[in-house]
C-alpha cells in the first residue's frame, strides 16, 4: 500500500514549509524495502541528491541495492561504510553511493573533498548525511528509515521540485 499525503503549509512541521509532499509505506521485508528502491530509480537524474536517514542496520545500502537494480546494474553493491563512496557508472548515469557514518566532524567531510561530487551531473546517494552536517547541500529527497516489527517504516520528503515530483509520479505497487 502506497500512502501519499498531501499536508497544508501551516500543519506541516518541517524547515521549508513551501514544500508539503510526504510519502510514508511500511516495508515488511528487504524485498519490498529493495522495491521502493527501484521505483526510486526512475526519479535519478543527473545532480539529483537522495538522503538517507535512520539508526544502523535500518535498511540503507538495502534500499540503495534496489535503486541499482532499477538502474539495470547487475553487479555487487558494496557498503560505502569503509571506502566512503562507490562510483557506479550506468549508461544513462553517474552515480556515487556515499557512506558518513565514519565522520566525527562536518569538517572531516570538507577535508576529504567530495564538495565537488555534489556540484557535477552526477546522482548523488548519501547514508548518513547528518555526519556531514550542515556544510553538505540539501537533498531533493529525504528518506528516514526506522525499524517496526520485523520491517521497517519509510517516510520520505521533497525539498526540490525535481524531489516533489519525483513523490508525485511514484508509481503504486
Ligand atoms: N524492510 C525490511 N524488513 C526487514 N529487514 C530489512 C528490511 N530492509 C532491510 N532489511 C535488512 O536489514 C539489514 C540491514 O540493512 P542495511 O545494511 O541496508 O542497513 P543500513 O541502514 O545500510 O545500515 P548501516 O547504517 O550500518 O549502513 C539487512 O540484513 C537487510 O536485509
Ligand atoms: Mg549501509
């Protein structure tokens, strides 16, 4: 089931309040959470930023696994967690898969120079953005993952047009 909700500006409690659409879905298992990771796929697109949120083990790298799938990679998806980041070149697209849990400071993120990662035509997925504080740019889409049960929850917001409309044409399962 796919939940799509639309919320007034003044009920919304979130930093850019010209920006209302959320979308929210329980994924009982890593199947369906790899699922909504290729229907994501579909919104990729050069410079296009997808953030994800959420403790150890919430489900990330799965839901990045998904993303690839969609894209037509066939090939093993590591977690970023030691290397930081993986390139994966896709026909239509450049896409960097970066893990931030490893830094302690917003400035060990400006020290190993991927501020340019972030400004070229390259996709760009992050797991632990918060690790990077404030010094990174802001996403077009947020996801924050959360075990519940034996599955997980996903909310995800828009912060671009580009991200809004990604929530908007996501296809229902
Ligand atoms: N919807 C789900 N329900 C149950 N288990 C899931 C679900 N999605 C992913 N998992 C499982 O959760 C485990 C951890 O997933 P994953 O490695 O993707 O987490 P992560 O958020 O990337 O963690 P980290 O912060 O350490 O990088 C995996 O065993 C994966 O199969
Ligand atoms: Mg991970």
């Amino acid at each position: 089931m796919l939940l799509l909700i639309q919320c007034a500006t003044h009920s919304c409690n979130h930093s850019h309040p010209e920006l209302t659409t959320h979308f929210a879905l329980h994924l009982p298992d890593a199947k369906a959470t790899q699922r909504l990771g290729s229907r994501l796929s579909l919104c990729l697109a050069p410079g296009f930023r997808l953030y994800l949120r959420g403790e150890l083990g919430s489900g990330k790298t799965t839901l990045v696994r998904g993303v690839l799938e969609g894209l037509g990679y066939r090939g093993r998806v590591k977690s970023p967690s030691y290397a930081l980041v993986e390139l994966y070149v896709i026909s239509r697209l450049h896409l960097y898969h970066f893990d931030f849990y490893r830094f302690r400071t917003p400035e060990e993120w400006s020290e190993a120079g991927f501020r340019d990662h972030f400004s070229g035509a390259a996709a760009c997925i992050v797991e632990w953005p918060e690790r990077a504080g404030d010094l990174l740019p802001g996403p077009d889409l947020e996801a924050v993952l959360a075990r519940a049960g034996s599955g997980r929850d996903i909310r995800i917001r828009a912060f671009s047009s580009a991200g809004e409309q990604c929530l908007r044409t996501l296809p229902d399962d």
